[in-house]
C-alpha cells in the first residue's frame, strides 16, 4: 500500500478508537455479564483491541514517521 494510503488508515484507526473508547451506547445500562456490568467488559476488549493497534502502529508506520532507518539484520 502507498505510504499516503496507509496514512490515513491509522488515522481511521486512531479516529475510531477515540470515537468508541467511551461506550455512549451503554450509558444508563445495567446489564450484567459474568458478574461485572458490560460497559466494563467493553472498555476491557477496547483497551486490548487498541493495545494490538498500538503494536501495529509501532511495527512500521512509527518508524517511518520519526525517519528511523532499519538495520540491516536486526529484527
């Protein structure tokens, strides 16, 4: 993929991570799941879904943005 094209994919990324980081949607809800209400268990899948973007932020696009170069055999 281009470099301007994956660009604006992790803004996409980022954007949505905000954009659902807080579950509007859930608000006022008292429904359970294994004893813990389910706006926990949102904001637990969410931290590990943005953990795991996160991850993949920094295998590529981090570097390129702060011009580090690779080095031959390491990795």
């Amino acid at each position: 993929m281009p470099r301007r094209k994956t660009d604006y994919l992790w803004i996409v990324v980022f954007g949505t991570l905000v954009a659902f980081g807080i579950p509007w949607f859930l608000w006022g809800s008292t429904a359970t799941w294994a004893g813990l209400p389910v706006w926990l268990w949102w904001h637990v899948g969410w931290m590990v879904l943005a953990t795991v973007a996160f991850a993949g932020f920094t295998r590529g696009a981090w570097d390129r943005g702060m011009s580090i170069e690779e080095v031959p055999g390491d990795g």
